[in-house]
C-alpha cells in the first residue's frame, strides 16, 4: 500500500512535502482537496479533522504537519536524500531554519495568498500589509546570512531543508 498525501497546490506547506517526496522519488497517491467540495472536503476531515494541509496516511498511520512528515520520511522511507542531520546540533540548527521559514515566510505567504482568494467583502489589507513588512524583515535576514555565498554551497549543506525551502518558496519580491 502507498501512502496517500493530502494536498493542495496553493499550500507552500504542501510543497515542502512534495520537495522531500519527489527528492527521494518516494511513491506515494496524491488526494488533491478541494474545502469547497464536500465530496472532497469530507474524507479529509474524517482523517484529519483540524482541516489543514499536509497529511500522510501510510498504512494505519496518519501524519500531519509538515516538518513532521519530512521526519517521517526520513525514519520510516529513507532515500538517498536524508532531510535531518544525524548530528544532534546539526539536526536542532536544521530544525531552528525549517520553524524560521514556517513562522516567518510561509504562514505570512499563505496569509497573502489567502487574501487574494477571499471575496471582496472579505478582504485584510491591514493583515496584507503586516505580512509583507514580516516576510521582508525575515528575507532580508535570509539575504545576510547567505551573503556571499553560492547555491553550491546551499545544496551541499548539512541542513538541506532551510536551503532548498529558500530556493523552491521564496516569493518574487523587489529590492531596496
């Protein structure tokens, strides 16, 4: 049996799976949902009743969450690719880098791209504007700290998610 993935293209949190999915050519059924349809919705919720994006289901386990799957992938599938240093300090920098991107990039991300979905009446320009101002304070940090360095570099780190999240997610932005 292969795992099923529940996704949705416009998640950024999706896309962190599918990278860690496609990275070890780990097999796995794809369950595009739909939250508008019930016909789609419903399973969803019935494995998941939180409602948000990504889940696995391999076999009798159901996993959400992200990062939580990218470990998972690591112990219980492991391929060429291995997503979490060994290295105890390592692991807890790489770690450090993968709830930095979430916390400060992607939840504000999916805060903008959920907004242009919304109705009209339902709009936050305010909120809109607030995530901006965040992800541009956190990409300017990511931008100091990569400073001189190469995407050789970044793809031959012992931290692979931060760097190939930054590549794979970072939004089209203009610069100071």
């Amino acid at each position: 049996m292969t795992m099923t993935l529940y996704f949705h293209p416009l998640s950024s949190y999706c896309h962190k799976v599918l990278i860690a999915l496609y990275e070890n050519a780990t097999p796995f059924t794809p369950f595009l949902v739909n939250l508008g349809d019930p016909a789609s919705r419903d399973p969803f919720v019935k494995v998941w009743p939180i409602g948000k994006f990504p889940v696995i289901v391999d076999g009798t386990r159901m996993v959400p969450e992200s990062s939580i799957i990218i470990e998972y992938l690591d112990q219980h599938h492991p391929g060429p690719t291995k997503f979490i240093p060994a290295d105890p300090d390592l692991a807890r920098q790489c770690r450090m880098r993968d709830r930095f991107y979430d916390l400060h990039i992607h939840n504000h991300m999916q805060r903008i791209v959920g907004d242009r979905i919304r109705p009209a009446d339902k709009k936050d320009p305010f909120g809109v504007e607030q995530a901006q101002a965040t992800m541009q304070t956190a990409l300017s940090m990511v931008d100091e700290e990569m400073a001189g360095r190469t995407w050789a570099w970044a793809m031959r780190s012992r931290s692979p998610i931060a760097p190939r999240r930054r590549r794979c997610s970072t939004p089209t932005r203009s610069r100071p």
